[in-house]
C-alpha cells in the first residue's frame, strides 16, 4: 500500500483529496500543527505533527511516505490583503516547501513523487500577447502582479526536490467548485434570496474545475510517472461570470430569480486589493493536461453545476 503525505489536509481540496485518495486504496498522512482528539494510528488515515514557523516535521513520518501532495498555504481571498498578509500569503507557501526538501535532503526516504498545488494566478489577467487561442498555456511568463510573483516563489521553492530524484508535478489549479466552501458557496449564497449576483460587468472569463476532477487529477499525477512540471487544472470550458452566475441560477431557481450586478467600485470598497482576483479575466486551457490522456468527468459549467446541486 502507498502511502501519501497532504499538507494543507484540512482545508477545501485536502479534505477531498484524502476522501479520494482513501478510496483508491492509499494510506493518507495528514501533516498537522494538532493532532485530532479523534484518530486510531496506524489505520489508513493516519496525522502526523510539523510547524512550519518553528521548522519542525515528524520525521518518521516522511520516512514512511512514497508521495507527498502539498498543498498548505494561507487562502489568497481569507483576508484583505495588507503588506503583512500579502506575506503571510507567500511565506505560508515557501516556507512549507522548504521545511518539506531539507527534511528528504537530511534523511533517507522512499519519496518518488511530490505534486505541488500551484495556481493559475500565475497567468494574471488575460493577455492576447501572451495567450494562444484556447487562453493561457503553462509556457507562458508569470505574471508581474502579486499572485503572479507568488506562484511563481510557490514553484520555484519545490524545484530543489527534482534535484534530489524526486519526480515533481505542479497543478496550477483555477476556481474550484465544491459544495463544502469556496466560490461555489459566494455564489450560492445570494440566491437563497433569488438574487443572482452578477460581479462587476460580468464578463471577466471564469476558469474553473469540479472539486472531483480535481482530486482525479492529482491522483493521475502521483500515478502517471509521465507527468512532470506544470500543468494547468482547469476545465476545459472556461465561461465568464455572467454565464456562470446565471447557469447556476438556472438550476437553482428556474424562472425565480433576478439578476443584479454588484459594480466594481462595491467589491473594491468590500474586499481591497484582492478583488482584482474577482474582476479580473483571466482564460486558461487545459490542453496539456489532455494530452496526458486525462479526461474530465464535467467538462461543462452546466455538466458541473447540475452535478453539485444534484449532490448538495
């Protein structure tokens, strides 16, 4: 049985993820700041200490891994976005990466591949120069924005662990859509009053992914050994906020609802500097990742929203 180690194991795509991987048949260490007061070592599922301010990791635990899955770091949108924050943000996610390669640099390990969570903040907002017809693909510069500095710090800090023969994936994963949080529950949420809430003009583009996809596509990259570097983890219909908005309406409401757009200068006095990342467009293409020979299972914004409010 592989075992695979999750950082970040208690947020919206950890959770999933150990839910998914267990059910292929892996053995899942969660690492952990706390033990749960709740857990029976040595079952399939298994917690594991580390702090990162503290530069702390159960060793044994890494010892015992053949994956490891990294996806700790603090949420881009959690908080505004003040000077400090913003280096919350990109240490919560350079420092982990560098406590995770001195500890398989220090001590002997069975560690044959590390997947990276990485984001399409990358790319920044859409650019003709710099994007083919489909939207961005993963040859494209960073952009020189904050998120766009940050992803790229976040991949180049787990870069070392090639070095050491390990083989390292990176998803540069977009807006994930999941029933237990995230964007999909802002969306959601205004329609419990039968308001569509359509941000800014609307038509800034959406790339997204089902949390299910998701978690199929980081199994695929700890057991396809052709997967190396990044990769894009978007569906393969991106679709602007309108679209999206009023499809998820749709299906929600029928007929019973009514759209209102939310202007800019609201969202900007709500969220600060991050609601560049609500407003802005930003169009990626999977074709990398399907010509790896991964398939998606929604495909669609509508395959994917009628499966989520089918699943609620």
């Amino acid at each position: 049985m592989e075992t695979v180690i999750i950082t970040g194991g208690t947020g919206l795509v950890g959770k999933a993820l150990t839910k998914h991987l267990l059910s292929k048949g892996y053995r899942v260490t969660v690492l952990t700041r706390t033990l749960p007061a709740k857990s029976a070592p040595g079952t399939q599922l298994n917690y594991a200490l580390w702090n990162v301010k503290e530069k702390t990791i159960d060793v044994n635990a890494v010892k015992a891994a053949t994956h490891i899955i990294h996806l700790a770091g603090a949420g881009v949108v959690d908080k505004r976005w003040s000077e400090a924050y913003k280096q919350e943000i990109i240490n919560s996610r350079t420092k982990s990466s560098e406590l995770l390669i001195s500890t398989l640099q220090q001590h002997e390990n069975h560690v044959k591949t590390l997947v990276s969570a990485s984001a399409t903040g990358w790319y920044g907002a859409d650019n003709p120069a710099q994007q083919g017809a489909g939207g961005f693909a993963e040859t494209a510069l960073p952009a020189e924005d904050f998120l766009g500095e940050t992803c790229r710090l976040w991949e180049q800090s787990i870069e070392p662990a090639a070095a050491l023969g390990k083989r390292v994936v990176k998803l540069r994963t977009g807006i994930v859509l999941s029933n237990d949080g995230g964007a999909l529950a802002a969306f959601k949420k205004p329609l419990k009053a039968g308001v569509a809430g359509i941000l800014g003009n609307g038509k800034q583009v959406v790339s997204w992914i089902h949390i299910d996809d998701l978690c199929r596509m980081y199994t695929e990259a700890l057991q396809n050994n052709s997967l190396h570097g990044a990769y894009n983890a978007v569906a393969p219909a991106p679709v602007s906020n309108k679209t999206l908005t009023l499809e998820l309406a749709r299906i929600m409401k029928g007929k019973f609802f009514i759209p209102l757009h939310v202007p800019a200068f609201v969202l900007k006095a709500m969220l600060g500097e991050s609601s560049i990342e609500v407003l802005k467009s930003c169009t990626v293409n999977c074709d990398k990742i399907k010509q790896a020979g991964f398939t998606f299972l929604y495909p669609s914004i509508e395959a994917a929203l009628v499966d989520l409010c089918a699943t609620k």
